[in-house]
C-alpha cells in the first residue's frame, strides 16, 4: 500500500488511491471512488462512488463527498462543509438519477461550515468564506461570504485578498509573493513573468 491508512478507516475494494495518501479515522471510501495523490482525508469523511479528488486535496474533519463531485487539484474543503447532489431531495422520492454535477477547480478554497448546492462550478483559486451557502457558479479568484454568498472581493492564489474593485478594471499585486494580478471585464487573471 503506497497510502496511510488508519484503521478504522473503511476503503472499499475497487476505490483508486494515490501514493503519499493519509487516510484518518472513520473514514469510508467507496469503491468507485478515485483520489489522487498527497491527499488527506481527515476523520469521518465519506467518499461515494462518482467522486474523483485531484491531487493534493484536503478534506478537513466531518465532509461528505457525495457523488457526482469533482475536486480538482489542491482544492481545500474546510471542517464540516457540505456538498450536496440532489436539488430537491425528498425520503419517499428517488432521485438519484437525477444527480447533479459539481466541479471545484484548482486551488479553490471552501471554508468551514460552508455549504455547496448541487450543480455549480467553482472557479480556480475562489474563497469560500466560513457559513456561507453557494448555489450559483463561483468566478475564479472570487472571495465569497454570506447567505446566499454574494462576491465581496478577489484572492490571490497565495490566498490573500486582493486591493480590486468588484467591477470595472484595475491591477494590483499579491502582498506575499508579489505576483501581479489583473482585473478586466470581470475576470481576473495572474500576469505572466515578462
């Protein structure tokens, strides 16, 4: 085995895991699952079948990866955040054909207690604030909070927020590693190296 394993953690036969993987207590993966490498997974976590997590991920304490979410890579899900995968879930109805797919791009950011609708799709190196409920798509960079999250700012990918406006145009760096970011119609971009 090229992963730690605690063990009470339950991996089921099938599920794929990557190399330098920590597994930790109560954890239960299910055979479908795929898990790149350097991932961990922390206590009681729960990854169902259609779920595939990208290379170095963390899933903090308490998260249930439901199926039909995609974490790219270094995607950081906070202690007890919450995906879903069913819109409008009911006890006497079946509806797991009626799945919904979510994708959380690389190096996105998703703080604790937040909780993540079914069906959207979170841009690269975005910050989810603590407590705050997502159920429209994430622009990259975008800092995140409230209920439902509403923009308040833009990330670096260092993770540090940005000197922006929300809208219009305008440039700054990021105060740690100094790379330079740029913001034009909406979208921000990192610059590149001259």
């Amino acid at each position: 085995m090229s992963y730690y394993q605690h063990p009470s953690a339950i991996v089921d036969e099938g599920a794929q895991i990557g190399e330098d993987s920590r597994i930790w207590h109560f954890v239960h993966v299910c055979a479908g699952a795929r898990i790149g490498k350097g991932v961990s997974l922390g206590q009681n976590v729960f990854v169902g079948n259609k779920v595939l997590i990208g290379d170095h991920c963390k899933i903090q304490n308490n998260v249930s990866v439901y199926d039909n979410v995609t974490l790219e890579e270094g995607v950081f899900c906070g202690p007890s955040m919450v995906f879903t995968n069913v819109y409008n879930p009911r006890s006497l109805i079946e509806r797991k054909s009626e799945y919904r797919d979510t994708w959380v791009k690389k190096g996105a950011t998703l703080g604790a207690n937040c909780t993540i609708v079914c069906g959207v799709t979170i841009g690269e190196f975005a910050f989810i604030g603590a407590g705050a409920v997502v159920n429209k798509d994430v622009p990259a960079h975008a800092l995140m909070v409230g209920v439902p999250a509403r923009q308040i700012g833009w990330m670096s990918e260092f993770g540090e927020q940005l000197d922006l406006p929300l809208a219009g145009e305008g440039s700054a760096p990021c105060i740690h590693s100094g790379e330079r970011y740029v913001l034009e119609g909406g979208i921000l971009r990192k610059e590149q190296a001259q």
